[in-house]
C-alpha cells in the first residue's frame, strides 16, 4: 500500500511498525551463522494470478522454487499432500492411480454438506488417513479438533491420486532471489515514503496529523476490543544451526503425531543458500504471543462481522492484511487484496494528490 500510493498516487506515506523492522511477519535476515532465515517461520511464494507475480517483479529477481513437505508417520518420511506414494509406501502396496482412487472411495466417508476441517478429509480419503495425517496435527496446531474448524482450513492440502509431491501447484512458484526484506526496501525506496520503527501507531497518530490511515494490524485491537477478543494461534519459533551442510530429507519436514512442534523447516532448500552450515526452525504453537493466524471458525466470523461493521464507519481507516481483515490469507492474497484496495482508493480520488493541493 506505501509503495502504491506514493508512486501511484503521489501521496506522503508514513510506515508505522511496532517492531524493529520492516516486512512484517514475512521479514527475513542472515542470522549469526550467515544463512538467510525467515524470522517468523516460512513463508513460500506461490500464486496463480498474473498481476500480483508481474507486480512484485518490479522490485525482485526470482528463484524459480517448488515447496515439499514429509510428514513423518508411522516411522516414514511420507509425501504431504497424500498421493499415490504416500498410499503405497504406508502400506507396502503397489497400487496405480485407478486403484489408489478405487481405495479412497471404499475408505471415504460421505459427508454433506462439507461443513468442517474433519469432513473434507475424511471424505475423501478415510477416517485412518485422516487420523495419521491430519487429526493430531490441527489438534497441536489450533488446539481444536479438525470437526471444530471451517473445512477451509484442512482444504488448503489436497489429495492427489497421481505422484505430484509438490505441496503447490501455481502458475508461479518463487521465492525472492535476495530474499523477502530486500524486496520491500526495494518497494519502500521513493521519496515520499518514511519509516518510523520502534513505534507503535497509538504513540504517534495524535501528535502526526494525517488524512487516511492504512491499518494492517489485529482489528479487534483497533476497536480496543469492544466486541471480544478475536482469537489468533501463535508460534514460538525455535532457531538451530547445524554444523553440517544438509539437515534433513526434505524442504519441510511435518510431525502430525510426534513432538510438540508441528513442523521442521531447513531455510537453504527455500533460498538456495550454498554454506557449510545449516539452518532450521521447529515451530510450536501457542496460545499466547504475537498473532500469526486467524482462526477459522463460525463464531469467530460472526465476532469479525461486527468489527467490520464498525470499520465501514470509519471511512479515513482502511484495513488491510491477515490481522485486519480477519482472514487465512496467503502472501499472494494480500498482495491482490492490497492492489484492490489501493485501486479503489484510487479510483475515489482520480487526481493525484500532488497535483490537486
Ligand atoms: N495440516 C495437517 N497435516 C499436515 C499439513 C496440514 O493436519 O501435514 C492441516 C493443519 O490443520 C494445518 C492446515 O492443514 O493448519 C493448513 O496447512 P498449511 O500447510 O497450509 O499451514 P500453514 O503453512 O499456513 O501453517
């Protein structure tokens, strides 16, 4: 939105951070043995819409990366979407992709409507899939069962009958070749953006006079909570550095059954770092701490509703983002959120502001 709306708009944009740095949650940096980490776990690039990969490449080179993930079960490192190898080597079979379809249907169990994260799974590929791959993890990770979220959640993994081990499958799957945080100081270079760290926007937003507000933050906690405590999961990210050049088989590494922590991820498969040394992060979620993810559940959109009401009324605030707008979205999506919103500003105010003072 900053870099819009001063190089689109001509507008004086203000970056307001709490924290001690720019990109958000998807900010990363070289830790002390050099290799490059994302601070608040991974974040993968992926999308199918043109205008947001086009956009961002204004500001990044890419490399051309696709994500996998191993769920450890049953003493296996097993494909994650399940696909027919994930079937076949559970079971010591041999299927082909007819009959992996064939055993899905005898196992799934109809459900309609498709209401909850328990019953995309279940029907389609069983109750004991379900529960080695899906149950115990969305129990660690939300602290809910899988019945007690919206079906979106679980939707987010599919189930594939072919040998596709790719955990996307965009038209555009990338990661930022020098990383997240170079490409935003890449977005935030004009002129007419400033950066004020360190501060939280409550300290500054009486004493700086502005005309609109971009708010990217919990919204519950702009409207001091008048309506209840959205809730949001967090994680607490534990960093190790290994003194070897690989640490494990594959890019992300998932423990549905076992540890307390739901996954295990090895940052140079993501960035292509080439180092002696080896970087991971275990991720173990938490109640309590900064938000990560809304989470997805009936009465937690009835609670969002009601803040939404609220903030139509406050037509100089815009919100924007996972936090502000109470939804599950990936990097991509926001990106496509953030241009539609800045397109409509736009829109409402045809002339440059520059030009019309
Ligand atoms: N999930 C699961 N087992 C897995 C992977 C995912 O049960 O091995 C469920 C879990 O509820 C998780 C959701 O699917 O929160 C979405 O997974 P995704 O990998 O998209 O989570 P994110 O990367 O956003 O944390």
């Amino acid at each position: 939105m900053a870099e819009r709306l001063a190089a689109g708009a001509g507008k004086k944009v203000l970056i307001v951070d709490k924290r001690n740095h720019i990109g958000g949650n998807a900010y990363d940096h070289f830790d002390e043995a050099g290799i490059l980490v994302h601070k608040y776990g991974p974040h993968i690039f992926h999308t199918n819409s043109r205008d947001v990969f086009n956009y961002l490449s204004r500001f990044t080179a890419w490399r051309p990366y696709q994500h996998r993930v191993r769920a450890w079960v049953d003493g296996q490192l097993l494909p994650i979407p399940i696909n027919l190898d994930t079937v076949n080597r559970l079971y010591g079979l041999n299927l082909t992709s007819f009959q992996v379809d064939e055993f899905f249907r005898s196992v799934a169990e109809p459900r309609s409507p498709i209401r909850t994260s328990e019953d995309v799974i279940v029907s389609k590929v069983g109750r004991e899939l379900y529960e080695k791959f899906f149950r115990n993890y969305t129990r660690k990770q939300w602290d809910l069962d899988p019945s007690e979220l919206d079906a979106a959640v679980t939707a987010r993994v599919p189930v594939r009958i072919n040998r596709d081990d790719r955990y996307f499958t965009d038209t555009y799957q990338a990661m930022p070749l020098h990383g997240y945080t170079r490409m935003f100081e890449r977005m935030l270079t004009h002129p007419n953006i400033k950066i004020m760290l360190n501060t939280d926007y409550r300290e500054i937003e009486r004493v700086i006079p502005y005309e609109e507000m971009i708010y990217t933050g919990p919204i519950d906690e702009f409207f001091d909570f008048r309506f209840g405590r959205l809730p949001y999961r967090s994680l607490e990210f534990q960093f190790v550095t290994y003194e070897r050049a690989v640490y494990q088989d594959a890019p992300v590494v998932n423990y549905p059954n076992e540890n307390p922590y739901t996954r295990c991820t090895e940052f140079k498969y993501l960035t292509g770092q080439d180092h002696p040394k080896t970087s991971v992060v275990y991720e173990y979620p938490r109640a309590e701490g900064d938000p990560y993810y809304p989470v997805p559940r009936p009465e937690n959109a009835a609670m969002y509703r009601e803040y939404e009401a609220l903030a139509k009324l406050a037509p100089s605030v815009h919100f924007s983002g996972r936090l502000a707008t109470y939804k599950y979205y990936n990097m991509d999506q926001v990106v496509a959120q953030s241009l539609t919103l800045y397109k409509r500003l736009a829109d409402a105010r045809p002339r440059p502001i520059a030009q019309s003072a």
